[in-house]
C-alpha cells in the first residue's frame, strides 16, 4: 500500500469511529454493525467486562470530558478483544474481575492532552494525578505524547477487582499517576500492591499482551494488527 493510501485509509477509519461514537453519545446505545472491519466493542467480546471511561468523565487528569470522549463505550480490534477475553477468563478462574479505564484513543482527544499539558497555569487536578513533578515536565518527560498507541485500537487500561468485595485491588497509585510509583518494579509501593499489580500482568502476558514499564495499568497486544497505523 502506498503512503497516500495509507493516510487515506488512516483518516477513514477515524472517521467512521468518531461518527460511530457521535451517534451511540445521542441515542444512547451502541451500532456494532457500523464498526469498521477489525474493530469491536469491548463488551460485546467480553460482556462481563466492566467499564469506567475515565476521558467520558472528569475525574481524570485533564479535570473535564476529554475531546472526541462522546459516548461511554470500549473499541478495540477483535485481535486485543480476543486476547483480553482470554486474559478475563484466566482472572475469573481467580476470582477478579476486570475493569476497563480506556481502549482506542481518538487523536483528537491526544491533542486535547498536548493542550493541557502545555497549559501550565491549569493545576486543577496536580494534587491527585502528578504531586510530586512540575507541570511543565509532563511532555519533555514522556507522561504526554503527540501520538498514543491507544489510537492503533490495540492498547487497553485496566485494573481488577475482587469479585467477593467489588474493590479495586490496591495498586499503589491511582490510574493516571505521573510519577515513579506507577512504574513496574517500582520500590515505592507495598509487597501487597506490587502482587496485585503482578496478577494483572501475569494474566495480561499470558493472553498475549506487553506490559508498559511506567505504567502498571497500560497493555499493547504483541501482535497488533495495526502496529503503524
């Protein structure tokens, strides 16, 4: 495929997945049969799977509804629904339960974090998602980036919860942290939160995922589909 066609290809499908979340935010349920080829709707592979859309929301680092977060619903390719499906049995054998903070990422909403971050005068939310850095680190030091591997539709954010209470397990630090603690290997947290975290990402592993070293909550299916799209 040529590059022209690979931009057209790319802006279409982006296209089609705005317009497929525009018309679930306004009548407030879903039309999977509008998804293009390859993508699904999380609940729909894994209908057990509970959801929290945090960009829908704002209670995430931005403080409001992130650009392009129009309706509260998961995509992702049917290769990642598959593996996370196979990662949600394996947990429900152990009795957790998986939680879904964010899937495909529409550019639209990366740019809205390129704003934000760049906007050093907003400090609305500094006390609960990145206390201990300067705002005007979070791009120079990777926390923000122009371009996110959600929006390749294979990445998902997750978390667990004990099926017999319905809590979060204790992970350390809150989704979105900025900051050493959320990292894998991380010496600032418990020997408790550090085996929470390693029941994720054994189950992730093994379904076929890739952790991210800074992030306890971030997973890229190995062998996406779409790795430069």
């Amino acid at each position: 495929m040529t590059y022209i066609k690979q931009k057209k290809s790319v802006a279409l499908i982006a296209l089609m997945l705005t317009a497929i979340l525009l018309a679930a935010g306004c009548a407030g349920e879903k039309n999977v049969n509008a998804l293009p080829d390859g993508f699904v709707y999380v609940t729909d592979t894994v209908p057990d799977v509970i959801l929290e859309i945090r960009y829908y929301s704002t209670y995430n680092f931005v403080g409001a509804r992130v650009d392009d977060y129009i309706a509260p619903v998961a995509i992702l390719t049917k290769d990642a629904a598959d593996a996370l499906k196979s990662a949600n049995d394996d947990l429900r054998a152990q009795g957790y339960a998986i939680k879904v903070f964010d899937a495909y990422r529409p550019q639209g909403a990366v740019d809205h974090f390129g704003r934000w971050a760049a906007d050093t005068n907003d400090v609305l939310t500094k006390e609960f998602f990145y206390p201990d850095i300067d705002k005007d680190r979070i791009i120079p030091d990777g926390y923000v980036m122009e371009r996110s591997g959600h929006s390749r539709g294979s990445t998902v954010d997750l978390t667990l919860l004990d099926m017999m209470t319905g809590r979060e397990l204790d992970m350390g630090t809150p989704f979105d942290f900025f900051g050493p603690a959320s990292h894998h290997g991380s010496e600032l947290i418990t020997e408790e939160q550090a085996n929470n975290r390693l029941v994720l990402k054994d189950a992730m592993e093994k379904a076929g995922f890739s952790a991210y070293t800074e992030e306890w909550w971030h997973y890229t299916l190995s062998s996406e589909p779409y790795p430069d799209t």
